[in-house]
C-alpha cells in the first residue's frame, strides 16, 4: 500500500512501518511531514519529535552541508539521488553513517530511504586493509623475486632485465655506459679456510660496499656465487679507471683475516650497438686478463 499525501501538507501510512530501513518525507520548504517507526527502534526518536522539525535536525554539521551543497541540487536537477553517504544523529547524538536515496515528486515532497551502512563502512575498511595487506605482499614478493637474499642487490634475473632498458635509454641520449664485472680473489679459500659463514659476511659486506659506492642511477647486482655486476650510465672509460680505483680502496677496508679483501675488475664500454650479452662477454673476459696480471686490479676492455 502506497503512502498517502493528506490535504494539509502530511503523510501518512502505517506498513511503511514493517520495512527495515528508515522512510522519511519532507517537504518543499525541507520539512519533516513523515516518518516510519524505524526512526524509534533504530535512532530513538518519537515521531512527534520530529514531524514539523527541519531535516538539518537529524544531520551532523558535515552531513547538513553535503544536503544543501549537492543533495538537494541534485534533486532539483534529476529528480533523484541515489547511494548517497550521510551521517544521521540518534537522539542521544550517536552518529551512524546511513545510505541515502530519495526522490523529489511534482509538488515538492521528498522520499527519502536510509540504509544503515555501518556494516558496510566496517566491510569497507577491512576491504581496504585487506587490499594494503595484498599490496604490501605484493610488493615484498616482487622484492623477492628481483633481489638476491643475502645482500640485498639485484638478482641476475632483474639484471638481466635492468640492463637491456639501460641500454635502449643511452642509445636514444648517445651517453656510454660502462659495464665492470666484480670476481672475488681466492674465494674458494675463503671459504675452505674460515668457512662458509665467514664466506657470507664477506658477500654481505661486499654488497654493501659496492651500494654504498654507486650512484641511484647505477644497476648493481650479484649475479652469481662472488661474482658481481656494475652498470654505471652516462660514464666514460676515464670516469671508470677513476671509479674502479676508489673501489679497490673502498673493498680492501673489508678483512679476512688480517688481511684486507681484493678483487679483480673487468671492465667494458658501450657503444651504439652494444647489447648487454656482447658487454658482459667482454667485460668477463677482462677479468679473467686481470687476475692474469696478479688479480686485485681492474682491466678494461679495448
């Protein structure tokens, strides 16, 4: 059965009184002319408490602006509102957040139905939280799956990767990019001497080091056993000897025993047609020539 509109401006219909949600009308001047009885369950209002009152009456501050400003225009304008967030006041002033819809008849009159959406703002936030649980996993998996465990750096897989848009990025700028493969000297005897634990802390601090040397822009990786990789952009080959002395210095403070570590550096310079395979070919073979001259040195590829 319908809701009926009486002469003298109220409305009135008691099966609105079965429904399990609010059922509000105002009218043209936003005055309150009908209510179900869910404004007394739920809210604790008396009817007479609010027939002939304001709606402003059952709204929070923020809520009464966000009626004048787009509800009520958006009447006007379509007519209709739907899913709109207020917060409603109880009658002792607890705040429930409802879900609106209403719709404006010929003469003025406003239908209005409240949902209580606390349940739904409560699932809503553990929704979120769930999303930022997933993201955050998320983005540790992808740290797993690009970095190596043990010193943090890049893997070979995200090297690998890193490397080929480097490339593509200098080859549009015409910058060089220099490539240094990094052998850990008589690493096999570190480890039969002081042990793989030992051995760990020396690729731990060698990560580090190398970090700790390179610019943001610079790829650092370890890309296999003691091996590990530098790709330096926008860096020439006197850039490179320059940086590979400072590296020797800088790895030699990690000790071994009583004695400081070392190294042996190939290094390689791109040129326009440079693919990262070819320079790695070439910077690997440079470190075999540098152990050759006595290891603990840097040999660039000409």
């Amino acid at each position: 059965m319908p809701l009926h509109q009486l002469d003298d401006n109220r409305v009135t219909d008691y099966s609105a009184d079965y429904f399990l949600s609010g059922a509000l009308v105002t009218n043209a001047d936003n005055v309150i002319v009908y209510v179900n009885t869910y404004f007394k369950k739920e809210l604790h209002w008396h009817c007479n408490e609010l027939i002939g009152k304001y709606i402003d009456k059952i709204l929070t501050k923020s809520s009464k602006i966000f009626l004048q400003s787009y509800v009520l225009p958006t009447l006007i304008h379509e007519k209709k509102c739907q899913e709109m967030q207020l917060i409603m006041l109880s009658a002792q002033g607890e705040r429930m957040a409802v879900t609106v819809n209403a719709q404006l008849d010929e003469k003025g009159f406003i239908y209005w139905s409240f949902f209580n959406a606390t349940q739904r703002d409560k699932l809503y936030d553990e929704l979120i939280k769930t999303r930022e649980k997933l993201e955050a996993q998320t983005e540790r998996l992808q740290s797993l799956a690009s970095t190596d465990e043990l010193t943090s750096l890049l893997n070979r897989r995200e090297m690998d990767y890193r490397s080929v848009l480097l490339l593509e990025q200098a080859k549009r700028t015409h910058r060089s990019v220099a490539l240094l493969v990094i052998d850990i000297d008589d690493f096999k005897q570190i480890n039969d001497t002081y042990g793989h634990l030992e051995g760990d802390r020396v690729l731990k601090e060698l990560g580090q080091c190398l970090k700790k040397i390179s610019r943001q822009t610079d790829l650092v990786a370890r890309y296999g056993g003691e091996e590990f990789l530098i790709m330096l952009p926008d860096t020439h080959s006197a850039d490179t000897l320059i940086f590979c002395q400072r590296l020797h210095q800088l790895i030699a403070e990690i000790k071994v025993g009583s004695e400081g570590l070392t190294v042996s550096v190939g290094a390689c310079m791109s040129d326009s047609n440079s693919t990262f395979t070819e320079l790695f070919k070439h910077a690997d073979n440079a470190v075999y020539q540098a152990k050759a001259n006595g290891k603990n040195t840097t040999y660039m590829h000409s």
